[in-house]
DNA sequence: TCTAACTTGTGAAGAAATTCACAAGCTCCG
DNA sequence: CGGAGCTTGTGAATTTCTTCACAAGTTAGA
C-alpha cells in the first residue's frame, strides 16, 4: 500500500468534522464540491484525498453523508476505542487528562504516571496518579495502545526508549525534542509554541 | 517579496526553540546540521529555509547563536509586543486567557468579550470581562492587533466580519468553521480535533 | 604562506503535492 | 428512450517543496 501524505490525513480530519456538521443539518448527501467549499481547498483536492482509499462517491449524485463520514471515521481510526495513557501530571498532562475532546473522539484515558512521589495517589481527573515505575510493565500487560508524553524535554527520549522496549506502537509527545525511536514505532511532536 | 511557504514558517519557529535551548547551555555557534538533527530534518533544507531572508552565517564556522535567534524572532515577529484580545469567555477563552506561553512569545492578552451577561463584569484569569457590544469599539481605537475566537461555530463569521470591518488585521480563531475575510485580513484557523 | 577540515549559500535535479481537464456514470424529465 | 445537467475518479500537466552537489569563504595548524 502506497504511502499517504500526512496533509491528506489532515485533510481527511476536516473533511469529517464538516461531515459531520452536515449531517446534524439533516442533509444525506453532498458533494467534492461543497466539501471543498467548507475546508477552504478545491473539490479535485477532495476528490484526490478520497480516492487514496478507494471510491465512495457516486457520479452524478455525491457522497452519502452518512457512508462516507463512517468510512472517513474508519480511515481515521476513530471508530475503534483507544487506550491511552499520559505520562506526566504536571500542567499539561492535566489540563489533558481533563480535556473532554479525547473520549469523544474515541481515545479513552485510563492511566496517569508521574514519578514525583508527591503526585503519586493523588487524584488527576478522576484517575489515580500512579508511579511511573509500574508503566512499562502495564505496557507490556497491553494495556495502553497509546501514550501520550506531557513531560520535560530533557526525560522524554528516555521514556519513549522504555515504551518502545515495552512494546508500544504509538506515542504522541508535547515535549519540545527531536525524538528517536525504532522504525516500528510512531512518534508524533505536537509543537506547544504553535 | 515572494511567497514564503508556511511549512517554512513553521519550520523556522521550531529551528528557535532550539536556539533558546541552545543558548541556554551557553553555545557561541551552531551548525545548520545541528538544528538539523534537532529538528529531525536535513542541513540543505535548513540552509534552504534561512536563505529566504537573508545569510545569517558564516562559511566554515556556522551560525552565531544569539543572532540567529535574534533574526528568527523578529523574522516570526515575536521581537514585537502584540496586543490580543480574546472573544468568548467560555472553557477554551478561558484556558486562553490563563495560558503563559501567550505572554512568553510577545502575545499580550489585554482584554476578554462574551454577549453572555451573566458573564460579562466577571473576572477571567485577571481580566474583566467586557461586552462584546464594545468590541469593534475598541478595535476601531486600535486598542487590538490580534483577536483570538473562541466562541461557537456558527457566530464566528459574524465576529470576524465586524472585525474586518473594524479595521483588525489577523485573527486566530478555534471555530472548527471555515472562516471568509477580505484580502488584507489574515484568518488563521486552528483544529482542535488536532 | 599553504593545506586540511569545515560549513555556508545556492543553482539544478529530483520528488511530491496540487490542479487541470475530461471520459464516464447517474438522475431527471419530456 | 434520449438529451441535459451534474458529479465522480483519475491520468497528465503544472506547481511547489526538498534534496543534491559543489564553489567559495573561514579557521587552525604546520
């Protein structure tokens, strides 16, 4: 399978979230068109996008608002519940553990580690914080799909070295460092600074 | 002046955070295949990305750190203090308001709107918040360079067209909407979806 | 002064993404 | 059924972005 362009998955992200606006508006089907409209590009930009994963449209007529905003979901990943854990209490790693737009979009949190032993039991957002000696052998267990790294720039390569020996896939990192890990593991840098 | 590319842009503010950390441990001078390797990308395309404004090095000896970084901030136009107003005083207005990386980079939030009567005279993180009836008022005096929206969809576009026609100049908005403006305004719209 | 070792800045080549343009499929209506 | 009016899907053309490759500038050391 050919590889896809990280501005298409974007794209694909905004397609959805007009989708879906659509569809509470009670219309059933749409066009390359009107999705190009609401996202700012043109319709042969959508039409391209979509046509990476195969053909849902029907000439003539357009999307089905419904089949297409499900199959962009399942393009997405979004239709499968994710386990995610976040490393790091702090303020960040708060303010995500509070942050309602994750369960929605499918990425369930169910663990907080931290290392600082004041934090440690304390409560974060309705989970206990527990101490991040015991994460790589939860990982191991398999009980996060993804985590999520809110800590200081100068821990996290070590952290992301112990996740991925513990056999994590997916890490999505706020620290702001370069950082390496094996080809078989996939490591996102969200930039804080914008 | 020709185009730049906006990947370049985003590029070049994370080629500062480097510098800053850089700077910090006390370095003199850094190479493009330094910021390279932090920044997870090739020494051509840094050389690249800098030339668009200027040659900041000097050959066999590489960048003088507190200069580049001097020349990347104003190039990114954070050597300036830019006056921002907030516009809706919900959940996301309010972590915007609170949130310290604003001032950090030159971002300084100077007043905060709602219609919400039960939320204007209110305090939010330090600020009052002020009715949104005043608000192209207060842009009209100049008193804003940057507004900040934070209010439901479907009233951005009415937001941003009072704006506009208040004379503002660049607005960031949070509204998972695709917003229209006249040329000479700058919208910038940031999907929270991620 | 001369050579070796670096590193920048930049045309040119190469790769990737976007836009164009059009054949082909679908629906409606007379 | 046939034509008009839409809209998709997709090769080809075009534009944009990235990488290559190297001349030229700089320093250090002999």
């Amino acid at each position: 399978m050919k590889r896809i362009a990280e501005s298409t998955v974007r794209r694909l992200s905004i397609y959805l979230s007009f989708l879906e606006d659509i569809e509470a508006r009670g219309a059933l089907t749409t066009s390359s068109d009107d999705l190009a409209r609401l996202g700012g590009t043109t319709s042969a930009q959508v039409r391209k996008d979509l046509s990476f994963f195969g053909s849902f449209g029907k000439r003539g007529l357009g999307y089905s608002v419904p089949e297409l905003s499900s199959r962009l979901r399942e393009i997405l990943g979004l239709s499968h519940q994710w386990r995610v854990c976040i490393v790091g209490a702090g303020k960040i790693g708060a303010a995500l553990a509070r942050y309602a737009g994750f369960a929605e979009r499918g990425f369930l949190v169910t663990g907080v580690y931290d290392s600082d032993p004041t934090k440690i039991g304390k409560n974060s957002a309705g989970l206990t914080v527990k101490n991040i000696a015991h994460l790589d052998r939860d990982v191991a267990a398999g009980k996060y799909e993804i985590a999520v790294l809110a800590v200081p720039a100068e821990n996290a390569q070590q952290i992301v070295d112990a996740l991925a020996k513990a056999g994590l896939k997916a890490i999505l990192s706020f620290a702001p460092t370069q950082l390496n890990a094996p080809a078989d593991v996939t490591v996102r840098t969200v930039n804080m600074a914008m």
